[in-house]
C-alpha cells in the first residue's frame, strides 16, 4: 500500500469510526533468539539513538519503523517476505525479532504483561489467538479490513468462524498433519511402500511390519489429538468420549511396540524429529507431523545433513470416514495494543498475507493461508515431491481445523497434555486420566 492509500484508508477509517486508540510504540531490533524481551527492548530503545523507547518518532516523509515478533523456525521464509516487503512499502520498515520457539508463548505473554512496547507478532494458531484476544492485547482491525475492500472469504471456514465477535489479525500461513516417509526403510523391512490412504488399523498393521532390525515403523511428532480432531471432537466437548478415544489409540501406537517409546520421545521434545531425520536415519520409518516440515527437511536433505529424500503420506483416517481427512490450522498476524502506528502494521499485515506475502512463503516450501492457483502451483514445485500425494493432502475438502476457537482452550489442552503424560509413562490408567482431567478442566471453567 503506498503512502496515497494509507492516507485514504486512515481517511475511510476515521470517517467510519473516529480516531483508532492504541498504545505506544516499536523499537529497533535484529534477529535475537536468546535475550529475554524486556532486554531487547532496552537495547532496541539505544540502538534508535533517539532518545525515545519507542523508536518511532521519524522526520517528516520517513518511514516508520516496525517492530515484529516471531519465532526462529520463520526465518527462511520471513526474512525474504520482510526484506521484499521493505523494499517497495514507503510507509514502513520492518525489523523482525525471533525467538526460540520453545519459548516464543511464553516471551509474549511476558511482553504482554512488562508493557513492553511492539508493533506486530505472529500467533500460532486458534488457541493462542483467542487467548490474546480475551485479554485485551491485540488490536482489532476490522475497519482496517473494511477500508482496504479485503475479501476475508479467501481464508475459508475457520477463520470466519473465529472471528465472529471482531478481526483482530490475518492468516499468513496454514499447516496440515501428513506422515513423512523413509522409502529406503520399507525396502529394507521388505514392506511395499504405498501412498494409499490408510485406517488407524491398517497404519498399526504397517507399523508393526516395519519394525524390526533397529527400526521403529512410526514416531508421532508432537502431542497433538489427531483422532480427536477427525471424528470432529475438541478438548473442550462435554462429552470426553472421544478424548478418551483418541488417548487410548496413542497409547495402543505405544503398547504394540511399533512406535518410538513415548518417554524416548518425551526427553528429546522439541528435537524429536531427529530421529527420523540424523544420520544413519534408520531409527524411524514413518514420521507423523505438519507441513512444517517440508521445507525443513528439503534445506537438510540439500545440506547432506539429511541422507534421504522423504516421501509423503496421508495421515490415517477413523474408519469410515472420508480419504484425507486430517488436522489443519491457521497462524496469524495481529497487531500489539502496544503499537503506535496501526495503519502502517496494517499495511504490512495485509500485504503478507495476501498475494505479495504468500507468494514468496510459497516459494519457500511452507503452506500460505493466502492461495490461488498460481500461489499453488508455487508452492507445489517449491516442495519438490515427485507425485500428486501432496497436493492432494494440504488441498483436501475434508481437512479439519486442529483447534476450535475458545479463550480457554489452550489452558484446557494443556492440562489434558499432562494427563496424557501421565498414561503414557504408566503412572495411571485411562480411567484416572479422564477423572483427572474431567476435574481440573471443570475448576479452570468455572463449573
């Protein structure tokens, strides 16, 4: 949006509904992925060499500065998104700072809570977003929205579903569950590799087939719901029946010993993945995770430091439902309460997540929110699998959203997490798991 528009949009915006209120500025601030945000800060404020925290008061016809927060696992594809962006914008320069990503919820909670001043942060996903938005931290934008003409409809069922009471960001970037494959090791186990969709049943017959010598013929990425989230449950439905069903399949990956011990796994957290993807890369067979992960592994398998080319899957369905039908979700881009400068984060915002922005996310390998076929046909050749498997899982009609968009939900889905830790280690049965959760999820709403 060049500075003509902006002034325009602030003009429809003004006219529509008076003066936007927000808090105070952006600082100044490179990469960082291990100084707390409070010290990024005060260094930031020095760095503009201003005198002022905010770092925003610039000279007549200056661009503004913006102060972006995301997480290190962005950076291939929001360093050139930022960088293109600052080259044509004439209202704003953005400045991105990340963190480690095992850390990333709590550093903005805990900028929240200093007053810490920012512009815009990236939200990853429902439960977080409506989080923020229940306590009173990120902007609305919805005249922003109206003003620019924006056809929200683009970014389809969930996000509308979502922000039934207001906008108070944008999607920029999608992620669907899919299993990554090691070929190499079906051969090995003297197992036909098939990208067929599966059952839950048939995928534990494989498993067990390909374990053998070493080799696990599964890992299960992070503690997500998968099965809950097919048969169209949440951790907040009243009836936990399908909570129990999806923890009970967890655990029966685990009881017929053909998935990598959950308490292996639990030790590595985070790094887990290695497991399928470090040299000699014969420990995991098959890998359940998100299209995160394609980009990630084609920059290791281009590196070396990845001795295969994976392959994809599609995740195992409940039986009887339809064919690629696995979880999907959403990331945004929101705007801090903090910030001083709305219109131009707006500009920003809406330029990385719609056509400009999702195209070089694209080029990158990684699922933007924002698509159209050419943005598609991008994203395809930037993934580098040699069939259709791919298109046909992140494109699928039949995905479902991984989370429903509730202000308690993160707190309730932590809660179950820990339960299920519980279970998986042994330390309780089923029974108590659900009792235990059932209880603690009642006292955190109020019942």
């Amino acid at each position: 949006m060049k500075r003509k528009k902006l002034a325009a949009l602030g003009l429809a915006i003004l006219m529509a509904v008076g003066t936007a209120a927000c808090g105070s500025g952006s600082e100044s601030g490179g990469k960082n992925d291990e100084k707390p945000v409070e010290d990024t800060a005060s260094d930031a404020a020095q760095d503009t060499g201003s005198g002022d925290a905010s770092g925003t008061e610039t000279a007549s016809g200056e661009k503004v500065k913006l102060q972006f927060y995301s997480w290190s696992d962005e950076t291939a594809y929001l360093d050139p998104a930022v960088a293109a962006y600052n080259a044509q914008s004439e209202v704003a320069e953005v400045e991105v700072t990340y963190f480690p990503p095992t850390e990333y919820a709590e550093k903005i909670l805990a900028t929240f809570a200093s007053g810490t001043e920012f512009d815009v942060l990236c939200v990853n996903g429902l439960s977080p977003y409506g989080e923020y938005k229940s306590k009173d931290t990120i902007q609305e934008i919805s005249a922003y929205v109206e003003a620019s003409g924006l056809d929200t409809e683009i970014y389809g069922d969930v996000f509308k579903t979502s922000n039934e009471d207001g906008l108070y960001g944008l999607p920029y970037r999608g992620a669907v569950w899919l299993m990554f494959a090691n070929e190499a090791l079906f051969e090995k186990a003297g197992v036909p590799f098939s990208q067929e969709q599966l059952t839950w049943d048939e995928y534990r017959d494989l498993a067990k087939q390909l374990t053998k010598d070493g080799t696990y013929g599964g890992l299960v990425g992070m503690d997500n719901f998968v099965l809950l989230q097919q048969l169209g449950g949440s951790v907040m439905d009243e009836d936990t029946g399908k909570i129990r069903q999806s923890l009970e399949l967890w655990k029966a990956l685990e009881d017929d010993g053909g998935h990598v011990p959950f308490a292996e796994k639990l030790e590595l957290s985070q790094n887990a993945g290695s497991l399928f993807t470090s040299a000699p890369a014969e420990y995991v067979a098959t890998f359940q995770n998100g299209t995160w992960g394609v980009a990630s592994y084609n920059s290791k398998y281009e590196t070396g430091e990845m001795p295969f080319q994976y392959r994809v899957m599609p995740m195992p369905v409940p039986e009887g439902a339809a064919d690629y039908t696995a979880p999907s979700s959403i990331n945004y881009l929101s705007i801090a309460k903090s910030c001083k400068h709305p219109e131009e984060a707006y500009d920003f915002i809406e330029w990385m997540c719609t056509e400009p922005g999702a195209t070089i996310i694209a080029e990158h390998a990684t699922l933007p929110a924002y698509s159209n076929a050419e943005i598609e046909k991008t994203y395809l050749d930037a993934a580098k699998q040699p069939d259709d498997t791919l298109a046909k899982i992140v494109f699928s009609k039949n995905n479902v959203p991984d989370v429903i968009y509730d202000p308690n939900y993160s707190a309730v889905e932590t809660i179950l997490k820990e339960e299920q830790e519980l279970y998986m280690i042994g330390e309780q049965d089923i029974d108590t798991t659900m009792s235990n959760f059932e209880a603690r999820r009642a006292e955190i709403l109020g019942k």
